[in-house]
C-alpha cells in the first residue's frame, strides 16, 4: 500500500510540476505577444502621423508640419536602427537598445 500511495504521489507531484511549467510559457508567451502588438501599434501610429503631417504640409507648407513628421518618424526609422544592428555579422546589442 505505501508503495502506491508514493508513485501516486510522484505522479501528482510530476504533474503539478508540469502545469506550473506549462502555465509559466503561457504567461512568456502571452508578454511577448502583448510587447509585440504594442510595438506594431507604435510603429503604425509614427507612420501615420508622419503621412498625416506631410500631407498637411504638402497642402499648407508650414514647417511646423515638417517638424511633426520627422518627429513621428523617429519610432519606425528607430525601428529600422535597431533591425539593422541586430542582423549584422556580429548583432550589435546597445545600437539595437537604442534604436
């Protein structure tokens, strides 16, 4: 009877292990998929502000405009920075950082 009531035990002990595991690759998973349509959403938003502000400066010709999309543009183009440094023969990590 001790016998079984160990391996039952080992299974029950095994088997919580496992969740907690499982349960811990659901929540990486779940961040990094968050901390990826974060991303994309800051990248869209920088792009199309950029469009909207060299339209507007397209129509009326005020630098003011010109200055908002240089500005929006800063997150894609850090983007590509950091894409850039990351793809090189040896991945340049602070670079990538600051991009």
């Amino acid at each position: 009877m001790t016998r079984g009531l160990g391996l039952r035990f080992a299974l029950l002990t095994g088997m919580a292990i496992g969740l907690v595991a499982l349960s811990a690759l659901i929540q990486e998973l779940q961040a990094a998929s968050t901390a990826w349509i974060a991303g994309q959403g800051y990248w869209s938003r920088g792009q199309q502000d950029a469009t909207a502000a060299l339209s507007r400066y397209l129509a009326r010709g005020d630098a003011e405009d010109l200055d908002d999309a240089r500005q929006a543009l800063q997150v894609p183009l850090g983007d590509l920075q950091a894409r850039l440094a990351l793809e090189q023969a040896e991945p340049d990590e602070e670079k990538a950082r600051q991009g």
